[in-house]
C-alpha cells in the first residue's frame, strides 16, 4: 500500500477508535475470553460452511448487519419473529421478501448455546457473520468489538424511515447516515457493500424503462449497458436478479469503478457521484482497492457501534423474547 494511503488508513483507525469508545464503552474485542473464548471460531466455521454452500449468502448475512444497525441500533431486532402485539421489522416492505440468512444465524446461536449457554449476544452474532461473510469473499477482515445487549422490542413500522431507500439522493442518504450517527464519507465507504449481492430487476426499472416518466432509459447509462440489462431484465420480469456489481460474488472495488464507467444499477447508487466527495472516493477505491477494503472495515466497526435504543438482556434464542437473565 502506498505510503499516503496506510497513513490515511492510521488516522481513520484512530478516528474509529473514539467513535466506539464514546458510543459504547463496554464493548471490547476480549468481550468473551473469558466467558467464551470459542465463541469467534464457532461463528467463523459456520459462516464458512454456509457461504461455500451458498455464495449469495455473503451478501445476504452483511446485509442483515447493516439492517439490524440501522433501526434501533445494533440490538438484534430484526431477528426477532412477530407476535400477537407486535409486527417486527422482518416484516416491513424494505426487509419482507428481501432478507435471508435467519435461519444460519438460528444455527449459528444454537452451536453458541450448547458451548456457552446464555453468554453471547444475537447482535454480536450479527456482527461476527458480516466480518467473517466479507472476508470470506474477497474482502479483508477487520476487529470486531464484542459485548452488544440484544434489544427485546422490534417494530415494522420504524424500518422504512431508519433504512436507506434505493431512490435517495445524495442529500436523503447523507441525511439517513447522520441519524445514526455516520457522517458522508462513511456512507459512501458502506455504499460498497453494494460489491456483493442481487437485487430485483424492479428495482431500477425507472431508470431503464420509465425515467422521470418519460419513457426512456436514463440517459446517464451507459447504451451497451442498458442494453444488457434489457436483455436480462425485460419489464414482464420484474422479480428477476441482477448482480450489483460486474464481479457479482467477489468483494472488491468494483463496485465503484461502474459507477465511474456509468454501469451503476440503483438511483441510489448512481447519486453517490452527484458529490464531489462520492466522485472522490470512487476514483480513490479503483485507484487503490487495498485502501478500499481496509477502510470498509473500519467504517463496518463504526457502524456496529451504534448503540442500542433499548437493551434488554442477552436473548437465548435470536428470534424470540425470553425473560431477562
């Protein structure tokens, strides 16, 4: 890595470093040592089996990460299955169809709770899988700091005003960042999760199909590319898949350059280069992916900080409430 950018990589490790010390002062990367110091290679092991079964799931397991950060901060929430009197975020129309990886993470708690009952967290679960779902494609691993308190309520209808929106612009997604406590550059830095993963044609048949209600194909695209798209993604098909970026599967900077060359796929995505700030970093992640990579880490650490609106106690199962203990 060149010189200028391990020292940007330094300060932006230090700057992280405050940041989790003054969200949450308990968490630590020895969290469980003590109480069990199995508890990463378990979740390591189990990541590693389901994403080589099943490489989609990479995505499909940060993913759940990031949604669970965003609504209630980093608590578990979104693992939790509704009741009688309460509608959860799995089932709020940006989650419901969309997320996957319940299940693994079910197993994942249930290995945990045979070795070490009633010791570690759904959230801290949450955050090791998308450490280790990253790296285990491509992408380098980061610490994660342990010690999260899972969260006992989780409600449908704060999803869609926490997450990020496919149609955001810039402004709305800086705006959305802020809320929980993520400035500009650490939204773009997390936009590259985009690296991995699908999404439903439907999802920018606009630009392709019906931009500004026109008619038209977003002028922006690139022709060859759209024409692509068409191919794959006809307007009968609007559950079809298509791979976020051109190396769809692998962790890297891909994503970025696309963007550059006009191959991005979301309004959200595209609207990263209204920015002279976005324009920046992209040019910056393509010139040097290394830096890309390791500054994905420390913003994925920044962002696992977010601290839980309501912790409850450590849940013994990651998709219901129990008494606390």
């Amino acid at each position: 890595m060149a010189l200028t950018s391990l020292r940007s990589v330094v300060l932006l490790v230090l700057a992280v470093a405050v940041v989790v010390s003054d969200a949450q002062l308990h968490l630590s990367e020895t969290f469980y040592d003590a109480t069990c110091p199995q508890a990463a290679s378990i979740v390591q092991q189990k990541v590693n089996a389901f994403v080589d079964a099943d490489r989609g799931l990479a995505a499909a397991l940060m993913r759940l990460h990031f949604h669970d950060c965003f609504v209630r901060g980093c608590d578990g929430s979104v693992l939790l299955n509704s009741t009688e009197t309460m509608l959860t975020e799995k089932e709020a129309l940006l989650n419901k169809g969309s997320l996957r990886g319940f299940e693994q993470i079910d197993e994942i708690k249930m290995e945990l709770e045979c070795a070490c009952p009633g010791v570690v967290s759904c959230a801290d679960i949450l955050a090791l899988v998308a450490r280790d779902a990253t790296a285990k494609v491509g992408g380098t691993s980061w610490p994660v700091f342990l010690g999260r308190i899972d969260g006992g309520a989780s409600f449908a209808d704060e999803v869609n005003s926490s997450l990020p929106e496919r149609t955001d612009n810039f402004t709305q997604l800086v705006a959305r960042f802020a809320r929980v406590g993520l400035d500009a550059r650490d939204m773009v830095i997390l936009s590259g999760g985009h690296s991995i993963g699908q999404v439903h044609c439907g999802a920018f048949f606009e630009r392709l199909y019906n931009f500004q209600g026109l008619n038209i194909t977003d002028p922006s695209m690139d022709p060859e590319f759209a024409a692509m798209l068409k191919v794959q993604c006809p307007p009968t098909k609007p559950f079809g898949f298509m791979a976020l970026d051109a190396t769809n599967g692998t962790f890297d900077s891909a994503y970025y350059l696309d963007l550059l060359t006009n191959k991005g796929l979301l309004e959200s995505d595209v609207a990263l280069l209204s920015d002279p700030l976005g324009v920046e970093y992209a040019i910056r992640a393509v010139q040097d992916p290394m830096a890309f990579l390791n500054e994905f880490g420390w913003a994925m650490i920044k962002m696992g900080a977010i601290p839980a609106l309501e912790p409850y106690g450590w849940r013994r199962h990651c998709a219901f409430v129990e008494s606390k203990y």
